[in-house]
C-alpha cells in the first residue's frame, strides 16, 4: 500500500472514525494536479533548499490571503513542473496514495500554460500512462486557466478544445478578476466537443458569481460556491438545476475563506438540500488527504457518519463514470450506511 503523501493530522485522533473514513468508496472531484506535487519530488530536485517538511504543513498555518498563497504555489510548481516526464512522475507517485486511502476516481485540473510549456499533449500522455499503471483509480484530466488567460493564450486553449486526452475544461483565479465574456463562449463550445465544464466561484467571491457561473457559463459543477450558504434563492436555484459544489474544507481555512472548520458552510449547504462533494483542492500546500478531510468535517464541523457517507455518494452522483462503476459504489455506500444501524 503506498504511503500518505500529504499530513492527516485529524484522521490520526481517532483510529475508529479512520477506518470507518478508509472503507468509504471515495471521489476527489477537485484536484489541481500542480497543487498536488509529492515533497519527496522536490527534495530530489534540490535537497538543500527542500530537505525540512514545509512550513505551510504546521498544523496551525494559514496563508495571509489568496496572493500569499498563489506565491507560493507558484514558486513551489515551478521548480517541479517543467517537462511531460516531471508530470508523469507526480502522477505516479499521486494516484497509488490516493488509492490507498480508498479513492477511486479522480478529476485533476492541470493548468494549460504550464502544460503548453511542458510539452502539450505529451503532458496528457505522461498522465494517462500513470493512471494506467494505478488502475484502480479512474482519472479525468480537465484544462484549467485563470479567468484573464484569453487575452494571450488564445491559440493554446482553442487547441486543447480538440486535445481528444482533455476531459473537461476548469476556470480559476483571483475572484476580483471578473468572468471576462470569452469564457461563455470557451465552455459552450467545449461542451459542443463532448468536454465538461466547470468553474471556480464563490470561495472568496458573492453569491453572484456562483449565480453567474451556472446561468452564464451554463456550469452544474462549481469548484467551492461558499458564498451560495448565504443566499436562500441561489440555493434553490442550484437545487433545482442539479449543481454540485466540490468543496474543500481545510483549503478554505487554511485561506481565511472561513474563520474556523466548526463554522463551515458546507454543513448549512448540505443540509438546505445543496449537493455537495468533499476534496482536497492543492493538497501539498494545505497540508492535508481526502480522509483527512472527511475527518476534519466529523470532528470539527459536526457532521454525522451518515452525513459522510451522503457526500461520498453525492461525489459518485456527479462523477463522469459509467452507470456500472456508479452503482457499485453506491451499493457499497449503502451498505456503509447499514451497518450504522
């Protein structure tokens, strides 16, 4: 069994409520493969300057804002992510530690520039020939790009709307950069390809912006949607569209997107009738697993075993996976759910 690659500092407090977590068919549903980098990675490329655990892993650490966080991520990724063979190995480290912990499927977003810049498909290949070798995880690879990224990558991102190892296309970014027009565009037409769609709202962002993600850019998955807890109407609306929010709790802390675990929305969320899933986000730089993350949620935020396993299944719900692999899961979910009595 491969070993954690990341801390999981609220699973170790409690070894019942860790197995009860391992036994969970899980999904990570938002993944950014750079934000995932494997530490032993980097200490290989340069042991003097990676030898020690990174700071940012202490258990009370938080980033100053989002452009601390951004600096660092990109000063970290850069370093690593230069060539298809350096994503392949991420990937291969990557994909057996998340089937350790029982995770299998996976939708991992890998910034377009930096794949451009490590050789374009060849990156996707690299990827592909590492989920290969884990079989046991089902990987979807979705081109992700910052909301202002139109202006000068045009002719990459109008390519990988033909790259046939490309899934589905994700946006991100600073939240005070607007969605710009073109991006509506980009995901009708991604759509029209057979590619999924799916955008980053509403961690730091108004209720807005969630709103504008589903009725403009025509999302049904948004990456966090925070902002949504707020907003009875834009509840019901994505009640009634069907969207999902792929949250992820100790990335929010570890932003200041909330002032605590215990007063996560995603309880409020859940329990108004909002569909939602639990993931990691960058797990590297916030120091933490997908089972961590669910244990953070039981010992901090208050949710029940029951609820666990209603947002496990809202992740098979959502996942792009055959009707056969989603009932399997949901079988074993079920019977998860039996045994609780």
């Amino acid at each position: 069994m491969a070993p954690s690659l990341f801390p999981s500092p609220h699973l170790a407090a409690d070894p019942a409520l860790a197995a009860f977590i391992r036994a969970i068919p899980k999904t990570e549903t938002h993944l950014h493969l750079e934000g995932a980098l494997p530490h032993a990675l980097l200490r290989e490329l340069d042991p003097s300057r990676f030898a020690a655990p990174p700071a940012f892993w202490e258990p009370g650490f938080r980033y100053d804002d989002f452009p601390h966080f951004d600096g660092v991520m990109r000063e970290h990724a850069a370093a690593w992510f230069r060539s298809a063979e350096a994503y392949g190995r991420a990937a291969a480290l990557l994909l057996p530690a998340l089937a350790a912990q029982n995770v299998r499927y996976v939708e991992a977003s890998v910034h377009l520039p930096a794949v451009h810049a490590a050789g374009g498909e060849a990156v996707l290949a690299a990827l592909r020939a590492a989920a290969a070798a884990t079989p046991q995880v089902e990987l979807r690879l979705f081109a992700g790009m910052t909301r202002g990224l139109y202006a000068t990558h045009a002719a990459v991102i109008e390519a990988a709307l033909g790259w046939k190892e490309v899934d589905g296309f994700d946006v991100y970014g600073p939240e005070a950069v607007p969605f710009e027009p073109w991006t509506a565009d980009v995901w009708r037409r991604a759509r029209q390809a057979g590619k999924f769609t799916k955008a980053h709202a509403g961690e730091f962002g108004d209720a807005a912006a969630v709103r504008h993600a589903v009725e403009a850019l025509g999302v049904t998955r948004v990456e966090h949607g925070l902002a949504a807890a707020a907003d009875p109407a834009l509840c019901a609306l994505l009640r009634e569209r069907g969207v999902t929010l792929d949250i992820c709790p100790v990335s929010n802390w570890r932003l200041r997107a909330v002032p605590s675990l215990g007063a996560h929305p995603i309880a409020a969320l859940h329990r108004a009738g909002v569909r939602c899933t639990v993931s990691t986000d960058d797990p590297f730089f916030f120091g933490t697993t997908l089972e961590n993350e669910y244990a953070a949620l039981a010992r901090e935020a208050g949710l029940t075993r029951t609820e666990l396993l209603q947002l496990a299944r809202h992740g098979w719900e959502a996942a792009l996976v055959s009707p056969a692999v989603r009932e399997e899961a949901l079988a074993e979910i079920a019977a998860l759910q039996a045994g609780l009595g």
